[in-house]
C-alpha cells in the first residue's frame, strides 16, 4: 500500500518488510528443462541489466535456471516499494529483495523474471533470464509457461504509474512473447498448486498480457498499474 512521508532509509529495509501483496508465488511442481526454442523474438531484445552489474549474490542461488521452450503469457506485478526511490538506489533495493526471496520465502532465486523501475530501466531478475526464457515463482500455480514482470513501486488507485515504466514493459513482453502469441488474445493455462486462486489440474482462460491478481488472491499488481493494461496491450501489438 502507499506510505506518503516514508523516508529513503525505509526503502533500504529487507524486502520482507517492503513486499506483502506483490510477493510472487512459487511452485511446488518440478518442471524439466526443455529444448530451447529456435523461434526469432516478435522485436528486439531491449536493455536489460544484468544480474552481475546490480550485484546479485549468486552464491545464494540454490538451483540452476530452468529454461522454457515457449512463453504462452505474461504476469505483471508491483513490488510494494515507496515510490519516491532514487533509481541509483535500485541495485541495493535489488539485493535486499534477492534475500527476501531466498532466505525468507525460501525460494531458489529471486521470483521476478525481470523487475522494471520508475525511470524505465529493465533488471534481471531469475538468473539466466538475459536471453532466454526461464521458469520463475511469481505467480503460483501458473509459474510453468509464463513470465514474470514486476513493476518497482505500490500502484494502488490513484497513483501515477511513469511513462518511462510502462514504455519499458511494453517493449520487454514485445521481445518477450512468442512471435504467434496475440497481445490482445487470451491463453489457456492449467494450474499446478492448489493455493493459486484455482484448484491443482484446473484449466482457465487468462489473457496473454495479465494481472497477478487474475491467478492468486491479492491486489497485485494495484488498481492504477491494473488499469493500464489495455493500453500496454496496445503499445506491445505496436511495437511488433
């Protein structure tokens, strides 16, 4: 939720603190590498930061990156953080969140796929994510066969969602995406965990471009970032 006034040293915290609602989900469902995929991206790779350059402990790293052979839809989040953050904070921000997830929810690496902050800038989240697709524990039941974006900040009703943001999004999931997978088309995906919002072997229709909210029971990714969703639709059929 949105805390006016909070000063900068409470975005230094460990991320237990800072991540309630947007904390992504993992599986309990072991998936096998496939073969990877030799389709061309629908556009060009954008930017992205890689996990060595924000400082990412790969010694805490418990497993190594499953990859995905094909990417059927994309899960978009919000971090929880304040969103008054410097954007040369978010390394240390990074770092504090890799913690979280591994030592506190006990997962093997950070959730997110990729994270994107307030200035657009695109960060590697899940190790071997800087090329290739791979399966993250962002969103339970639907980790198989889906991606994982967070969005750094809170974005409840009312608030400003930057441009720069949402322009950095857009242009992830345009490279992102399988070249066949319509932005404005919906996907049928089967659950694996019954803790998600729908029972273990249950199969639902999502849209291709979805809101965490729309597979587990929270407010992720925020009614404001929730709310641009049609637009970003649009934006990343544009940009391919």
């Amino acid at each position: 939720m949105e805390r006016p006034g909070l000063a900068l040293a409470a975005l230094l915290l460990p991320a237990a603190v800072l991540l309630r609602w947007g904390a992504p989900q993992a599986d309990s469902v072991v998936e096998k590498p496939p073969q990877r995929s030799a389709e061309r991206p629908a556009a060009p790779r954008p930017a992205v930061v890689p996990r060595a350059d924000w400082g990412a402990d790969e010694s805490m790293v418990r497993e190594k990156p499953v990859h995905m052979q094909r990417v059927k839809a994309v899960f978009l989040h919000h971090t929880d953080h304040d969103n008054g953050y410097d954007c040369a904070d978010v390394p240390r921000l990074l770092r504090f969140l890799e913690a979280d997830h591994i030592r506190y929810e006990g997962w093997d690496d950070v959730g997110y796929n990729y994270l994107v902050d307030r200035c657009g800038t695109v960060y590697e989240g899940r190790a071997g994510g800087g090329e290739h697709a791979v399966r993250g524990a962002h969103t339970k039941g639907f980790n198989k066969r889906t991606v994982g974006i967070a969005a750094l900040g809170t974005f409840d009703a009312g608030t400003h969602v930057p441009q720069p943001m949402l322009d950095a999004i857009a242009a992830l999931i345009a490279w992102r995406l399988p070249p066949e997978n319509d932005p404005h088309g919906r996907v049928r995906l089967t659950s694996t965990n019954d803790a998600s919002r729908y029972p273990k072997g249950s199969t639902r229709w999502f849209d291709v471009i979805a809101g965490h909210r729309d597979a587990f029971e929270t407010t992720c990714p925020g009614d404001a970032l929730e709310a641009q969703l049609p637009e970003l639709r649009d934006e990343v059929a544009r940009l391919r």
